[in-house]
C-alpha cells in the first residue's frame, strides 16, 4: 500500500512539475506584458525544479537518499538550474552505479589513531630524535600539550643545541610556550653570570700570580660558554667577545704556555670573524703541544672562513679514524 500510494504521489508531483516546467518556457518565449519575465521564469523554474527532486529523490537507492535534507536540496539545484536533463542525469548515474558497483575497498588501507606523545621515553631518546622533538616543537599545528611536553623534554638538552630555537619560541603565539622558553634561556644564563660575578670577586683579592692566572682563565672560559651556548646575541655578544679575550689576556700575560687558552683565543677569533687571526693562535697552542686532531676542525674552518676549500678537504681528510664525533662525521663524509 505504501508502494502505492508513493508512485501516486510521484506521479502528481510528475505532473506538477512538467506543468511548471512547461509554464517557465512558456514565460521566457512569451513573456507576459507588466510582469518582469525573467523574475518569474525562474519563480516557476524553482517550483518545476523542487517538484522533480521529489520525484527523483523517491527513485533513489536508499544509501543516497540519505541525508534527506541534503539529498534533496542538491537535487532541487541540479534540478534548477539544469532544466529538463538536471534530475534525468542525476537518475542514470544511479542507475549506472547500481549496474556497475565499484571494485571492494582494499584491505590495505585504514583509519589509526594519532599516536600520543611518550613523555617518559624522551631519556632514551638519541640525538636524531632529539632533533625531531626540536621539529615538532617549532611546529605551530601541534597540539598545545604535545608542543609543551616537548619543550620540557628539550629542557636537558645542551642550550649550544636548543638556544636558537629557545629564543625564536620568545615570539611564540603560545603564552606557555614563551614562558618556558624564556625562563629556560634566563636559568642557563643567570648560572654562567652568577659563577662570573663569584669569580670576578675572587680574583680582586688574589694572593699571587698563579691564583690570578686560574681565575682569570676561568672568567675567559665562562664568558666564552655565554657565547657558545648562543645566550648572547647583538651588542651584548661582540661585548662579551672582548671580556673573554680580555681575560684569556691576562691570564696569558702570566703563562704564556697555556695551550688551551691559546685554543679558546682562537675559537674567540673565529667567533669575532677574524680568521688569521684564529690561525696565528692555534698554531701557537699547537706548537705549546696541544693535540693537532683536536685542532683539525678549528684549522678546517679557518681555511673555510679563507675560501681555501681544497685545504678543508685536506685536513678533514687527515683526521683518518679520529672522527668519532656524531656531530663531526657528516662534514668529514661530506668533504671527503
């Protein structure tokens, strides 16, 4: 009965709406004087065109007259503004697809969930995946907590490794994030200043000149480990440059023969842009015996920093089984 009665309802809303389809043509071939044809061509064309999404919508296959409300407006429009052909098309792809179902969905293919991030795990993480929780922190689509949760779990790594990536997390859109970030930064610096302020006072009370060489080495030290963490930067950087130099100095105006000062002069150099400058101490602490493998990767950057590249490859080459390093291997690898 219900069979029926929706073939009788299908077959009037057939005939209304071949009427009204009849009656826009009608109109826009034979417009009707004082009346605006195009307005009411489309007045009718809009009722012809809900009369045949009904019909249509009856005839569907079940799986697409669902959502109703939605089935039937895209058909209304199809139907609108497609006159005549619009619904009969929309029918024989229907039917089409009824006749000729798509091939089964692969089994390979399927929906997982996203994987959480393991807090707890980041003391076993290595230094690649150190750098890809560095990726996913500088990454803004990450969720909030996921972002916080790595910038935590970055909190033990070397600043010299995150302090770049600290201070561009200090323009972050996320307060948290900039808070961490900052306090972060301002720990690691407060510890290197407050060891600088106690050394400063005990080298103005020192007894004799051994005393004063260790603390002003000392003082060189701390105020290069400002510059080699990336804690300074601008005006604040070229004056710490000069402080440690200035100290490294002093204690060399006491001996002479300390090689590893003449090293950080170097690198001090080097930082400065000043790369002949570097070399001249380098050598020097070479020649005070201090190891040449441990010396090759400061002489390759000179001879980079010089545009002398045949030289880096030289010398990088000459290192043989002492690149161990992680960081040191991909510039050999690349060189070579």
């Amino acid at each position: 009965m219900s069979k029926a009665r929706t073939l009788i309802v299908a077959a009037l809303l057939a005939v209304l709406a071949m009427f009204a389809q009849g009656a826009a043509l009608a109109q826009l071939l034979h417009p009707v004087r004082g009346v605006d044809s195009l307005l009411l061509f489309f007045v009718l064309q809009a009722l012809a065109g809900l009369a045949e999404a009904a019909v249509f919508h009856a005839f569907l296959p079940a799986r697409y007259r669902e959502p109703r409300a939605w089935s039937l407006l895209l058909l209304w429009l199809i139907c609108t503004f497609v006159p005549f052909g619009g619904g009969l098309i929309v029918l024989a792809s229907c039917i089409w697809a009824a006749c000729f179902p798509g091939s089964k969905e692969s089994g390979l293919l399927g929906d997982v969930a996203r994987p959480e991030f393991v807090t707890w795990l980041v003391s076993r993480v290595s230094h690649g995946g150190g750098a890809r929780l560095q990726a996913r922190l500088a990454n803004t689509q990450v969720s909030a907590t996921d972002r916080l949760s790595a910038l935590v779990a970055i909190q033990g790594m070397p600043t010299r490794t995150t302090g770049t990536l600290l201070r561009e997390l200090l323009a972050d859109p996320l307060e948290d994030v900039r808070l961490i970030a900052y306090g972060t930064l301002d720990h690691a610096e407060n510890e290197i200043m407050q060891k600088i302020f106690h050394t400063g006072k005990a080298l103005e009370v020192a007894a004799d000149d051994g005393e004063r060489h260790a603390l002003n080495r000392r003082l060189a030290e701390l105020h290069f480990e400002l510059v080699y963490q990336n804690l300074v930067q601008g005006a604040v950087y070229r004056h710490t440059l000069e402080q440690a130099d200035r100290y490294a100095r002093a204690a060399l105006a006491t001996d002479a023969s300390d090689a590893a000062l003449w090293l950080i002069r170097g690198r001090l150099a080097l930082a400065d842009g000043k790369p002949e400058e570097g070399q001249a101490c380098m050598s020097r602490a070479q020649e005070l015996g201090f190891p040449r493998e441990r010396l090759v990767p400061w002489l390759a950057e000179v001879a980079f920093l010089n545009g002398d590249y045949p030289q880096v490859a030289a010398l990088l080459a000459s290192l043989g089984n002492a690149a161990v390093l992680p960081t040191l291997k991909p510039v050999v690898s690349y060189w070579s």
